[in-house]
C-alpha cells in the first residue's frame, strides 16, 4: 500500500513569491491534515480537511491556504513569501472519522526555502 | 488553549539503562500519539493511547497514559544505538476536533 506522497520534496523560492505543495494521502484516507515544522516553534498544525471541505484551521495568516479535491489529494498554498514561512511542511493522512483509533500517517514533506 | 509539554528537551544516555520522557498536556483529552522523527526525515507513528491507564509496548519503548494526571510517558528499556531519534507526543483535544497538537519534543541520543 502506497503512504503518503508529498511532492516537491525541497523548494528554494524568494520573498514576495508564492507556492503551492502537493500532498497524496493513502488510498482511502478522506483526511488530509497539514503541519509546519521549524526549529523555532516546533510542529503547528495548519488545516484539516475531510471531504473538500476543510473542518479545521490553526492559527496561520490568510497567505496560508489549501484545498482538497474529490480524490483526496490536497494542495497547500502559501502567497506572498516571507522569510519566516521557511520551514518542512507535513502531511498527514488519515480515514477522517473523529475518536477511536485514528492513526495519522504522515509523508516525507516539502522542505521549503525563502530567500 | 491546549498545550503540550515534554521533558527532557534532550537526553543523552548510554546504550543498555533505562530512561523515561514525560509528557504534560493542559486539557481534557483522551486521546494521545507518540511519534518518532529521524534526522530529516517525517514522523513515524509509535503509538496511540486512547483512555486512563492505557498502556502500550513495542520492543524497548513503553508508553502508557494517566487522563486524569494529564500525563504520559514513554519509557525505554536497555537503550540501544537505533534509538536514537526525537519523539514527540501529540494530543488531540476532547472537542470533535482532530487537530494534533505537538510536545516540543526530546531529542535522544544513545551513546555506545
């Protein structure tokens, strides 16, 4: 079974840009949930979304966006680049029903770099 | 707000004894994930601990939660080299919301 793809793997871009990151849950997971890692504030947790809908939002700015389209697979947008948004962004998979078990699969990430 | 705590923030320890890593969450929750992360690499599921006094183990690493203290541990018997790695807790609040909110995590390193 196929876990989660992320594409691009790294990604050197500068101030002002935007960039939109992929992610490929496992087949069958609705759950796409995505997280920001830097050394400074650790792992935060960007958006959720379960269905094409997005069921949950973390504290990030507008610039900060995403979508999920009928196969699952969702994108992550972040406009007008500072150099704070350098970070490794996570996906994380999961089937999307709340309580129980409910494992998180995650992917490799998208290494970001904001010159 | 939920918050979550870990300690130590790093642990140096030699192969063969026996350490355990603490984690203190804020608010009700009955659900709590330990993850491993290698050195630029994502983060691989360990365990997940869904009620009071659950308790779970794999090979050297034991994990175990007290809802009611708001505490989990995770405890590792005879060190050895592969272990070493940062491990995060995670919990997920009691509100219908699947947001995982992360420790800091603890950076462990075996020392042969």
């Amino acid at each position: 079974k196929a876990g989660v793809t992320q594409t691009p793997r790294y990604l050197i871009k500068t101030r002002g840009q935007q960039v939109t990151l992929s992610c490929s849950p496992i087949s069958g997971h609705r759950s796409v949930s995505w997280y920001q890692q830097t050394p400074g504030q650790g792992l935060q947790f960007l958006f959720e979304y379960f269905s094409e809908t997005q069921r949950n939002k973390g504290n990030f700015p507008g610039r900060f966006s995403g979508r999920q389209f009928s196969n699952s697979r969702s994108e992550m947008n972040v406009s007008t680049l500072e150099l704070g948004d350098s970070a490794l962004y996570l996906c994380a998979s999961s089937l999307g029903g709340y309580g129980g078990v409910e494992k998180l699969f995650f992917g490799s990430g998208t290494q970001l770099s904001v010159l | 707000e939920l918050k979550v705590e870990q300690n130590p923030l790093f642990l140096s320890m030699q192969e063969g004894k026996n350490y355990t890593i603490y984690c203190n969450y804020s608010t009700t929750s009955d659900r709590l994930y330990w993850y491993r992360q290698d050195p630029g690499k994502s983060l691989e599921s360990l365990f997940v601990l869904l009620s009071n006094g659950a308790v779970k183990q794999e090979g050297r690493l034991m994990a175990s939660l007290d809802t009611k203290a708001r505490l989990s541990t995770l405890h590792i018997t005879a060190a050895v080299h592969d272990l070493s790695a940062t491990y995060f807790c995670a919990v997920v609040s009691n509100f219908g919301n699947e947001k995982l909110t992360f420790g800091t995590g603890t950076r462990l390193t075996i020392i042969p």
